[in-house]
C-alpha cells in the first residue's frame, strides 16, 4: 500500500531524520520534491497498528503533526499530537 504523507514538526525538525525512522521500521520511504512530503510503502504484511505505531514515533511530542492520504482507498487521516486526543489518527 502507498501513502503519501506531509508532516508539520517530525521529530528533529528534519524530514531525512523521519525518513530514515520509518526505514528502519520496515517501511520504505521516498522524499519528493515538497520538502515535507514523503511516499511511504507499508508491506503487506504490516499491520495498520505497527504502521501508525511507526509514523507516531516520527512526530516531535508536543506539536507534531502528519496528514497521509492512501493512494488505494483514497483516505485521508490526521495524527496531531497537540489538543485534546494526542496521537490519535482521524480520518477526515
């Protein structure tokens, strides 16, 4: 599955730092010409659960935060780390 994701704040304020994070999980992540922006492909075999697991420890603690869009179903989810539900992912 793809996903394209633009992230606000991740962790180190550095995108390569996030993409070498989520390589590390398993995920295969791609930078793009915006400078916040990824591809990421989550295997197969991957859980949904490891794969926010995975983006969630990419976001700086307070106020990061990351919007992904499925290429297949066409989702769109929010995982903010400020407000009132922390971590958790909302599909919009």
């Amino acid at each position: 599955m793809r996903y394209f994701a633009e992230f606000n704040r991740p962790r180190g304020d550095s995108i390569r730092v996030t993409q070498r994070g989520l390589c590390r999980s398993g995920l295969r992540a791609s930078r793009i010409a915006h400078k916040t922006s990824l591809i990421i492909e989550r295997p197969e075999d991957m859980s949904w659960q490891c794969f926010k697991r995975a983006i969630r420890a990419e976001l700086q603690p307070r106020r990061g935060s990351v919007v992904i869009f499925s290429e297949r179903t066409r989702n769109i989810f929010l995982c903010s780390n400020r407000g009132n539900r922390p971590g958790r992912f909302q599909r919009l």
